[in-house]
C-alpha cells in the first residue's frame, strides 16, 4: 500500500503554532502609560484671537478677552492648542478639533460652510490616551502605543509633507513604525516620540537642528536623500558610554528637549536667544547635555518653549525662564534682560504646569489658579486689555470663578484651559 504525501502547506498560511503565538501577542498587548496622559476631566474654556475658529466658539465669535466656555460632546482630559488650531482629547479616548484646516490639521472633513469654527469628532476607531499639536500637524497618541498623524509640517519654504514628500493629510495616518511609544510632544513643525524603551524618535522640519538626527548639510529638505530623510520617523542617537534610558520629552517651537532617568536635561535645535541653555547661540543639531540645568538640588520635571524663549518647572513647583526678554515674555519684571541660564520668576509658588505661546508664559498651580504674562496684543493673557505684562498676573474671569485650572495650553493667537469645579476635588 502506498503512501500518500502530505500537500504541501502555502507558503503564506500560517502554521497552528503561529496562529497560536499571535493570539497570545494580541491578548498580552500592553497598554502604555505615562504620566503626561490625561487622567482627571474637566471643562474646556478659550481665549484670544479666533478669527479662523480656533476658539471653537462659532461662526460670531473671533475674539475673547476673558476665558470663555467650549461646547464639547463630553468632558475632556487634554486641550491643546497648535498655532491656528485646538485639539480636545475627549474622556471617552475620542479627539475633538476645530480651526484652520488649510493643511489638513483638523483631521475631517470642514468642507461645510463654518465647520471648522465649532468643535467636530475626528475619525479614529482607536481610543487616544494624548494629542498634540503644531503650527500645521496634529497628532494622537494611543493606549496601545500607536501614534497617527494628520495635516503636514512646514520649513521655511512652505509645506514639506507629513509622512511622504509634498504631501499632507486630511485624515489621520498611522506611523509606520512598530515600536510601542509613551509619549507625543509637537514643536511649530517636528513631532518627537517616547518609547516604551526610553529611547527618541523623530521626524519634520529640521532647518533649525530640532530633530537631533539630521547633520546640518541635509537641514534643507534633507539633502541629496531628499525630504524622506526628514519625514520618516527616525531614532535620535545620544553620544554616551552608557545605554541611555529617557522618561520624557518636552518642545519648544524650534527646539526639544528630553530628561534621562538619571536626571540629565538633553536638548538640540535652535538657540539664538540662549533658550536651549547653551553656552553659545550656535544651532545644535545634535543632542547636547545640558550643563545649564545641572543642579545637585534640581529634579526638572516640565519644560515649555516659546518662539524663542523656555520656561522649566522643577519638582517642588519653582517656575524658571531663559531665552529672549522683550514683551515681558520671561516674566522677570519691567526693563528684564535675555537670560542665558534657567531663572526664578518670582511670584509663584507651587506650579504644576507650564506653558508658551510664541511670545506668552503660562503657569498653572497645585491650587488651581493660572498665571500670564508676556505679549498682550492678541489678548491671550486673560487680562481684558492689550498691554504687555512683565511679571506674571493671576488670570480671572467669570468662568473661573469657583473653577481649578487643570492645565493651560498656547498657540500663535490664542490659549486654552483646561479647568474642573473646585467642589468635585
């Protein structure tokens, strides 16, 4: 009797043992966790310049001189502001957008006269744990660890692309790449990415040396590679003996900086005004230590750039600036000068959040008040009046009253906060 021979299994059909081992990878998923995603809900209040709907407040509002209220679907636990944009991260993991949608940075479709100026839902069948935002981009970061992108970033010259060269995105886009990320942070026009392993990844514009990766004889559109080499998300390598473990990443409009575990402020792009804490104004484009932050009785945990200036949050709630001076932007009192190390600015205590517009500062408290000061011209300090402000002043208005500031976020004309009732803490 003669044996039959086995058919021959395809080469493309998986075998029961890896059948098997995919199940087990999928029910073991990790969710990401980091302490940046937003936890606690609250209300969403804007103000300042809205006259393409970055408010979120309709068609007949493109101002506020006071902090007004946003109708959203649900509470929210994120808002953040890009330059002529909002994005809401909603309790449910749904984002929320509504602006300029000139490059795609809402993510839907505003093709409906005036939808753009009110809150919308952006299409994504996963739930989002963080977002941030550019002048252009938006991006959104998953519980699993995925981050998907939608608009496009800019140099100097114009639109770049997002992921490919020249071209943007109406709709979001997931990043090509596989490994499970913590965090998101924007700059004006580059996105810089936290493993779960610690380690950087960027991509976008890289003019100012801001992705820490690109040598500045490819900073223009990437050199004979060409823009691929700037919007492929790439790793960002740090020159040390040791393997570096990273638990944070912050931007600036122009600049990044990271925070090792062992408590070492890493930075690289532009330091013109010294807001990188460097020893000279020359562009990093690659990462440098940061000797400026090097304080035996320090532990940074926050940092926010502006156009051209920084302010850091150290762990007991201090608040410090650096970088240029005009418009009050430092907080430093009238007639202050550019900084070029971190320093106190006086008149708060015990903050919990940070934040720069192009030219403002913004600090948020344990107790939940919010401080402004710098450029008063787009009235995004909250103070009813365009004049600048030199030192920080305790923003007021009718919708935070008996309210907490959460957190507190700044574009280019306009600033969001996100506020809870005082009586539900």
């Amino acid at each position: 009797m003669s044996l039959k021979t086995p058919a021959k299994r395809k080469a493309n059909t998986p075998t029961p043992a890896k059948r098997a081992k995919k199940v087990v990878e999928e029910e073991v998923r990790v969710e990401v966790e980091h302490r940046s995603h937003g936890k606690e809900k609250g209300l969403v209040l804007a103000l300042g310049q809205g006259d393409v709907g970055q408010l979120g407040l309709g068609e007949d509002v493109l101002e506020r001189k006071k902090p007004a209220l946003v109708t959203l679907p649900e509470p929210a636990v994120q808002a953040v502001a890009g330059g002529m944009h909002t994005v809401c991260l909603g309790e449910s993991g749904k984002v929320y957008t509504f602006g300029c949608n000139d490059e795609g940075a809402l993510g839907r479709d505003t093709s409906e006269e005036g939808s753009e100026m009110s809150p919308g839902a952006v299409l994504l069948e996963e739930t989002v744990v963080q977002v941030s935002a550019g002048d252009s981009h938006t991006a959104a970061l998953t519980q699993h660890g995925d981050v998907y992108v939608w608009g496009s970033f800019r140099d100097n010259n114009g639109v770049i692309g997002l992921l490919e060269p020249m071209k943007k995105s109406d709709v979001p886009v997931k990043m090509p790449i596989d490994v499970p990320m913590v965090k998101i942070a924007s700059g004006s026009d580059h996105l810089v990415m936290l493993s779960q392993s610690g380690e950087v990844y960027t991509l976008g514009c890289g003019e100012q040396g801001q992705l820490g990766r690109v040598a500045e004889c490819f900073a223009n559109r990437g050199g004979r590679m060409g823009l691929l080499r700037l919007l492929s998300p790439q790793l960002v390598h740090f020159h040390s003996r040791k393997r570096l473990f990273f638990v944070d990443a912050f931007c600036g409009a122009y600049v990044t900086f990271v925070l090792s575990k062992d408590g070492h402020v890493y930075g690289f792009g532009l330091s013109n005004y010294y807001q990188l804490g460097t020893k000279s104004t020359s562009v990093c484009f690659t990462p440098v230590k940061l000797t400026a932050f090097k304080n035996s009785t320090t532990c940074w945990v926050g940092f926010s750039g502006g156009q051209h200036h920084t302010l850091c949050l150290d762990a007991e709630g201090k608040v410090y600036s650096l970088g240029r001076a005009e418009y009050g932007r430092l907080g430093l009192g009238d007639g202050a000068e550019e900084k070029t190390v971190p320093t106190p600015v006086p008149g708060i205590e015990g903050a919990q959040v940070v934040a720069c517009g192009a030219s403002v500062s913004y600090a948020a408290t344990k107790d939940g008040s919010v401080y402004a000061w710098g450029m008063g011209t787009n009235l995004q300090l909250g103070t009813g009046e365009e004049d600048d402000e030199w030192s920080p002043v305790e923003m007021a208005g009718k919708q935070l009253e008996d309210r907490a500031v959460l957190s507190v976020s700044s574009g280019g004309q306009h600033t969001v906060l996100l506020v809870r009732e005082k009586q539900e803490s």
